[in-house]
C-alpha cells in the first residue's frame, strides 16, 4: 500500500445514530432513511443558492458547501447528511483539467488513453483538499446529533470519466484500455486508488461519520471483468479506511450480477438499485458473504417519486418489506434523487419510515 489514510481524530461520538447502528448490522428502533442526492436541484433552496455559482467552485467554497449540505437535513428530517461534493472533486483538486457542465456531467480537457497519459497524472496532496476538509469541520459543528456521510467515486467510475473524456452509454473506450492494455489500466486505477484513499482520508481526518464509495457505472461490466479489472482497487481502498473505524458503504448502479462481487470487496453496506428486491439482493450477498451481517441500503425506485403519493407509499412499504430480510436495512432510493422531484414526496418517505 502507498497511501494510508489519516486517523479519524475529530471523530464524534454518536451511539444511537440509527444510521450508525444499522450498519453495524442492527436493528434501530427506527428505520434509518436518507436520499442519494438529496441536496440538489430538486430543492427551490438549492437552485437559489447555486444560480450563479459553477459546480466545482461550490464544492470548493466551505460555507456554501456547509450551506447546501445541511438543507435537505432541515427540510426532511432524514437520518444522515451527505456532503455536498462530487465525485470528480479530487482531480479538480490535484490539477486535472476538468469542468462539470450543467446538463451534461464531468467533462475532461484531455481524456486519459496512453501509459504516458496515466504516468502525467498529478498525485493528489491532502492540503488541496482544505476547502473539503474546512467543509467537513463547520458540518460536524453544525449537525448535532445527524451523522455526516463523507464520499468518493471508486477507482472503476472515475477511470470511466477520465478514459471516455465524459459521461458515457457504452464506456466502450474504458473497455477497450481494460482489454487492451491491461497494464496500462492497472497503473491508472492503482492511481485513482491512491488518489480516492487521499479524499476520504481528509474527510475521515475533518470528522465524517460514514463513508460511501461510488461505484455508479459498474454495471456495465460483467462479473469476470469487474473481479479482474474493478474489484481488486475498490477493495483496496475499503480496506485502507478499515483502521479509521468508519462504516463503509458500496454502491453501484445496475449491479445485480455483481452483488455478491461488490459483497466482498469489504464494505460493511452494500447499496442496492431498484431493479434486484432487497430480499433476493440479501440471499447474493449472504451467499457471497457468509459471515457477517448483511446490512443492504436502498432501493426504491427514483422514477416511482414522480408518480403520486399512492404509488409511492405502496413502493416505500414494499421495499421496507423486502429490507426485513436483511439484519439491517437503511432505506434509500435505487439511485440519485431525480431533479424533477416532488421535495414534499422526499419528506413523506422520511415520515413513512420513522412512523414504524
Ligand atoms: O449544476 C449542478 O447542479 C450539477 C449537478 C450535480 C450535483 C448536484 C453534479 C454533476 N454533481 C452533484 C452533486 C453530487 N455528486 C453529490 C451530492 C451529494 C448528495 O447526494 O446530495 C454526489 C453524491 C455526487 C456523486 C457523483 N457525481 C456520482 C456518484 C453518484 C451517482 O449519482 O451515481 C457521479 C456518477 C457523479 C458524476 C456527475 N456529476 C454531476 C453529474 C450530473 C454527474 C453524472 C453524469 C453522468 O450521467 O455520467
């Protein structure tokens, strides 16, 4: 291992967080609800505070991130707060060029194809991260007894980004290097590796209580590839953060086929989407997995939200439902919150599951 992270010594102690126990793989007396993106442009607030604000400089900017982290908080009451970032915040930080284009995503000035491309990467210093760091320290203040999750995009997801120059359908370029240039791939994620253990590092230095690892677009890859290509750098750096003590959740999008895979690469939460239920989602990771709780996060679908409130409450109870077969279950969505969103229907999902 190059990189170890810094120990967590502005860690809160929070002993009856329901998000927190429920990762531990125990039953809270009450069932812990927080939304994947759920500080965006669904919220009025939001879109206020970042009219004339570009994306990586509010990322950059602590009390504006502080600002935007905590209203989906205020607003619904959910059970933790995600820091308000993005996945492509590292690179930006150690000098990638790179902007984040309304609409679209990350877009790179110079997409990475090449060994000399990977050997060109700066390596990430955690002082560019003080802005992040400063974030964190005025969150944990504010927050009182709601757990702060911390962040990163794994290894695989953000090669996708830097080797298909932007958001991609078929990430055809990214297989292409896996396939065709092995060595070439390992060298950039054994990098993105470092640099991803740098950003969550910081953050569990500045005080998060949780951490997610991004897997989003690893669906698109079959088990094989993602245990060959994938797997052996997301498991590095969940294995880095395990002497922080912080909860690890891992998640993906599309990734029914890869449960049992993703199981093992050592989170301690395995985040579902909507297409697999929580139940059978369970029996692959159990089986994956033997020992251990199996504590699942997720899954109702981010479309259901825009189709009224009995569906929605029909879906909610259905997910809780199938969240029983698990030792634990944080209830969530199956991806991000979709910026057409209803706020009101976020808030009555909190209200559903700490009504039980
Ligand atoms: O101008 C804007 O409002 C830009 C939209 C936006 C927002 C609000 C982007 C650009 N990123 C974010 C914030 C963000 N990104 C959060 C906020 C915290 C919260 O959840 O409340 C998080 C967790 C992310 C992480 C992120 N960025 C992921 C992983 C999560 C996921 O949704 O799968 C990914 C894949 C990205 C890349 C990215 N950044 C932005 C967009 C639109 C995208 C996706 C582009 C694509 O489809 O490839």
């Amino acid at each position: 291992m190059t990189k170890s992270t810094a120990p967590a010594t502005a860690r809160r102690l929070l002993p009856d967080a329901p998000l927190l126990l429920a990762a531990r793989g125990e039953r809270p007396n009450r069932l812990p609800v927080w939304f994947m993106r759920q500080a965006g442009r669904s919220l009025p607030e939001y879109r206020e505070l970042r009219a004339d604000q570009p994306m990586l400089q509010a990322c950059m900017t602590p009390e504006l991130t502080c600002e935007i982290t905590l209203q989906p908080v205020r607003r619904h009451g959910v059970d933790a707060a995600i820091l308000f970032s993005d996945i492509m915040v590292p690179l930006h930080a150690a000098g990638v060029e790179l902007d984040i284009v309304p609409g679209t995503g990350p877009v790179m000035e110079r997409p990475i194809r090449s060994a000399s491309d990977v050997m060109a990467l700066p390596v990430l210093e955690p002082e560019a991260l003080e802005p992040v760091a400063a974030a964190v320290r005025l969150l944990v203040a504010e927050l009182g007894r709601t757990p702060l999750i911390g962040f990163a995009g794994a290894p695989f997801t953000l090669a996708s980004y830097l080797v298909e120059g932007g958001p991609s359908r078929h990430h055809e370029r990214t297989k292409a290097l896996m396939h065709s240039a092995p060595d070439v791939w390992h060298a950039l994620l054994d990098r993105l590796a470092d640099l991803t253990l740098t950003f969550l590092g910081v953050q569990a230095a500045a005080g998060v209580d949780a951490v997610q690892l991004f897997d989003s677009w690893a669906g698109a890859l079959s088990e094989r590839e993602y245990r060959r290509f994938a797997l052996p750098h997301s498991a590095r750096v969940l294995a880095g953060l395990a002497g922080t003590g912080l909860p690890r959740i891992h998640f993906g999008v599309g990734t029914g086929e890869l449960l049992g895979a993703m199981a093992q690469a050592g989170a301690d939460v395995v985040g579902v989407d909507w297409r697999v239920p929580l139940d059978v989602a369970a029996q692959r990771v159990r089986a994956a997995r033997p020992h251990g709780p199996v504590v699942l996060q997720g899954n109702l679908d981010p479309a259901v939200l825009l189709a009224g409130w009995p569906a929605i409450e029909a879906q909610a109870r259905r997910v809780i439902d199938e969240g029983s077969a698990a030792d634990a279950h944080v209830l969530n969505l199956g991806h991000g919150v979709l910026p057409e969103t209803d706020p009101d229907m976020l808030t009555r999902v909190v209200e559903l599951a700490h009504s039980r």
